[in-house]
C-alpha cells in the first residue's frame, strides 16, 4: 500500500504530465493548421497500402547511399520484426 505522500507525488506527477500533453498537442494542432489547402483523405486504403509497403521494404532510403542504407534496413526491421 502506498503512503499518502506517495499518493499525492503520484497525483501531482500525473496532472503535470497530462498537462504538458494537452500542450504539446495543443502545440501540435496549431502547427498543422497552419498549412494551406485540406488533409487528404481520398484513396485511404491504398495509401495505407503505400505506407506499408514503403516502411517494410523501405524502398525510398535504399536509392542513396547502399552501406548506410542497408544497416538502416536492418535497423528497422530489428524493430519491426
């Protein structure tokens, strides 16, 4: 059982991080309404697809640069799998 000290650090600790996230969020949303035009939404399956596809095989890094490349293919596979 935790000590009412303890208790509260807990609830002052959990307020405090719930409160620096609604403001990074906050931070976050404002930034990206700042852009011209509207998010994209059409063609959703396919692009998820895409997205995939890319992050598994990761295509687009491996053009440039080989050797750094494929120790970076190797990297995110090692997290990915």
């Amino acid at each position: 059982m935790l000590t009412i000290v303890e208790k509260l650090l807990f609830l002052l600790l959990s307020a405090g991080s719930l409160y620096l996230a609604q403001r990074y969020f906050r931070q976050t949303l404002q930034v990206i309404n700042r852009g011209e035009g509207e998010l994209a939404i059409d063609h959703m399956p396919q692009r998820m697809w895409r997205a995939l596809e890319v992050t598994v095989s990761q295509r687009t890094v491996l053009k440039t640069r080989r050797g750094t490349s494929v120790m970076h293919l190797f990297v995110v596979w090692g997290f990915l799998f």
